[in-house]
C-alpha cells in the first residue's frame, strides 16, 4: 500500500512539472517579453547583488528603469533611478560610490552617474560617454566603451578619471566605428580588447596594450583579421581572453586563449565552438559564459569552468533561441548569470538565473549547522566552536570572490577565537577541518562598525 501511495505521489508531482532544476529564477525575474540584462554587481560589502540592463520593471510589475538591486530575498529599485531612461551599460564601485553608465535623461542629461548613498550625483565632465567596462588601479578609475571625447581631451574609446577629473589616454581615431569591451590590467599593463583601430592607416584590431604614451598591437592576427575580444580577466598569473576568434583565422585558439606575456597557448585541449562573452574567476577555477554548446570538447551549454587542468560543463539544459549570455558573476558562494534569455529547458526565468548547485567551499553542507560563529556580524574577533566531538585542527577563511584571505592551524582550542582586525568589511566564508578529517562551513560578516 505504502510504495503504491508513493507511486501515485511521484506521478502527480511529475504532472505538476516539478522536477530538479539546475537553474532557477530569483522571484519572477526581470522585465517581460525580451529584456536584457547588462552586468551583474555584486556588492560583498551591503551584500547587495546589482543589476543593469534594458528593462523598466522587474517580474512583479514594479518599475526598475534599467536598474535594480536584489537583497537575497526580492528585488528594488535602486536610489531614484525611476526617473530615467531604461537603459543602463556597467556598474561599479569607486571611492565608496556607486558608478553606472547609461543613458539618463531626467533629471540628468548625461551617461555617467554615482550614487552616494540614496542620492544621485551627475558626473558632469562625462557628457556623451558610452561606457562599457571598468577596471580601476592605483585609485584611478580606467574605463572603455564608445565615445571620441572625455572631459576636454579628444580620446579614442578610453579614459580615466581621478575622483574629480576626467582625461583620455589617447587621440581618437575613428572613434564613430570603435567599441571597447573589456580591460585588465596585467603585469602592470593595462590590456583592452573590442574592435577599433590602433591609428588611421592600421587596419582593425580587437587587442591592444597601453604604454603609458599610446596603444600598441600585441600580437599580429589580432591587427590583421576581423575579430571582437569581449571578455578578459587573470588566472593562475596569465591574462585569459574571451570573444570571437578562431584558429581557422589564424589564431591560437576558438574564442578562448590565454597569454603569459609572450605568447598566447590554448585553454586545455580546443577552445569554444562560439563567443565567450564573460569571466569569472572564483575559488581558484576560471567560469565563462558565453554562446556556445561545447568548450573543450566538452558538452556544456554557454556556461562551463576551468580547474586550472581540465573543462567541466555546468549545464546540457538547453536555452531557448535567441540566446545572449551577458555576464556572470559568483556571489554568496552561488553562480548567477544574465543576459537575453526567457527560458532554460522547460523553466521560464526572465533574463537572469541562480546555479542551483553548491559551488562549493564547503564538501559537507548537509552538517554546515554544526559551526557556529559569534559574534556575528563580527568587528575585531570571532569565536568558532563546533557541536560536535570533533577536535578543529585547521581554519580557513575566504572573502565572497572565493578568495582565501586568512588560514590557521589550530591545536584542539574549543571554542577558537580568531583575529579579524586585518579583514575589510563584507561576507566571509569558513571553512573548519577537524582531527578526522570532517569539514564543516558557516558565513559571517565582518564590519568596521562599533558592535
């Protein structure tokens, strides 16, 4: 009687269209019809995930206008944004400030904004600028996109700005066909890949290094064949590079390759069958995103990690067409992706989806629980104490980008008490080894307020 009852009840549940999902949406979404997603911000510090994109309400109906935060929980407009037009590019954070391009037109006529708590400030130098990426270093805020003019100086898609000021890097040269995707720096140089042209009389390029005077082509194929780098980011000491390419071209690589300074190698053994549109690196593995359904010769459809070794596929459900991953970030230890998008397999999730898998910094999640952490948030230390038998021997610690940040051994002390003057304010992850070789996690936030 009992296995007929749970017969009939694993058929109704399968009639419902339940079933385990490997992706799912965050409430109902954003936007309807097609909307787009741009960016994904994560904000370990308010644990706030940012979003932008051309939209102008989420899933429920509430209006957005291009902008929207997610608190883990549902989602809201961000500072007065409902007064602009609903379409925002990139969003970063500089000098404790929100950054976002777009284009905004009440109550602000321009394309570069911060937001300073609640209050929206116009970054008035930045007029006409289209921007699309951001990278900051040394306290200056580099940044690329399509424009012919930053500040007073005529630039060429990229500039920079010192907190007060704006300047361009270079002259423009046919700045009207140029776009800037991406930047990084790398062995203290910073890199940038698009389409655009190095000067009037070289052709095309999508990879270029600055010298501190001007842009310099990196290697000969990317001045001598059509091609767009989207994406870039540094693993493992080498500067990984995403977009549209091919060794049928004539490069290194499919749509993926990585470069040690000298020369460009392949990423494992075959790269991508399409575009790589973005980059993650987290807990030392590299994630990408992207149009493709293989990478590697592996099956993986437009999302898929690197271990350093080896590409492991992350999802076989397939996207409904068109399909347009956009970016992809790591937040709270879970994967988020966005883009252009209305449906993976059979569930319908507006334009951004949560991986519903662990990531994982924890191999035991089931007994998480047994760690407790106090106080928490927490300023100066923590105290750690496990519920079990089990003697800690060793502690780790790692920030919300899967950074390790802290590490010590312990000899058998419970409760453990941990000094975390030296950590800055955010979402940290611990990782808790005993003496027979049990794991056990717990999450805390550390702040720099008085507790």
């Amino acid at each position: 009687m009992m296995i007929k009852v749970l017969f009939f009840f694993l058929l109704f549940l399968f009639s419902m269209g339940i079933h385990c999902q490997n992706w799912v949406s965050l409430d109902k979404g954003i936007g309807y019809g097609w909307a787009s997603i741009n960016q994904l911000f994560p904000d370990t510090t308010n644990d706030i995930l940012y979003i932008s994109g051309s939209f102008t309400e989420d899933g429920n109906g509430v209006s957005m206008r291009g902008l929207a935060q997610w608190d883990g929980a549902k989602w809201d407009s961000v500072g007065d944004a409902n007064n602009f037009s609903a379409i925002k590019q990139e969003i970063c954070k500089y000098q404790n400030s929100l950054i976002v391009s777009g284009i905004f037109h009440n109550p602000f006529k321009c394309n570069l904004v911060s937001l300073n708590w609640s209050h929206w400030d116009t970054l008035a130098q930045s007029t006409g600028l289209n921007v699309k990426c951001f990278t900051e270093r040394n306290g200056i805020l580099y940044f690329g996109g399509a424009f012919d003019k930053c500040g007073a100086d005529s630039t060429f898609s990229i500039g920079k700005y010192d907190g007060v000021n704006f300047s361009g890097l270079t002259p423009c040269y046919e700045a009207n066909n140029a776009i800037i995707c991406s930047m990084a720096f790398f062995q203290d140089t910073l890199y940038i890949g698009g389409v655009f042209y190095l000067s009037p009389l070289m052709p095309i390029a999508g990879f270029a290094k600055w010298n501190g005077s001007d842009l310099l082509p990196v290697s000969p194929e990317f001045s001598s064949t059509a091609c767009i780098v989207e994406a870039m980011t540094v693993y493992n000491n080498e500067l990984y590079i995403g977009g549209q390419f091919y060794k049928s071209m004539g490069f290194t690589g499919d749509c993926i390759m990585k470069w040690d300074g000298q020369h460009f190698t392949e990423v494992g053994s075959g790269g991508a069958n399409e575009r790589v549109t973005c980059m993650q690196v987290y807990n030392n593995e590299l994630y990408v995103g992207g149009l493709f359904t293989q990478i590697g010769g592996v099956a993986s459809n437009n999302i898929a990690k690197w271990d350093g070794s080896q590409w492991i596929s992350l999802n076989t459900d397939a996207f409904e067409s068109p399909v347009w991953i956009r970016d992809i970030c790591i937040f709270n230890d879970e994967l988020f992706i966005s883009g252009y998008f209305r449906k993976i397999g059979n569930d319908t999730i507006a334009s951004i989806a949560k991986y519903n898998h662990p990531l994982t910094l924890n191999n035991h999640p089931e007994i998480q629980n047994n760690l407790s952490v106090f106080p928490n948030p927490a300023n100066d230390f923590i105290t750690i104490n496990v519920s079990e038998k089990d003697e800690l021997t060793a502690i780790e610690i790692y920030d919300a980008m899967g950074r390790l940040v802290k590490a010590q051994d312990i000899k058998g002390d419970d409760p453990v008490k941990i000094d975390t003057r030296d950590l800055l304010s955010g979402i940290y992850f611990i990782k808790a080894t005993t003496n027979n070789g049990m794991q056990y996690s717990a999450k805390f936030v550390k702040t720099n307020d008085l507790i």
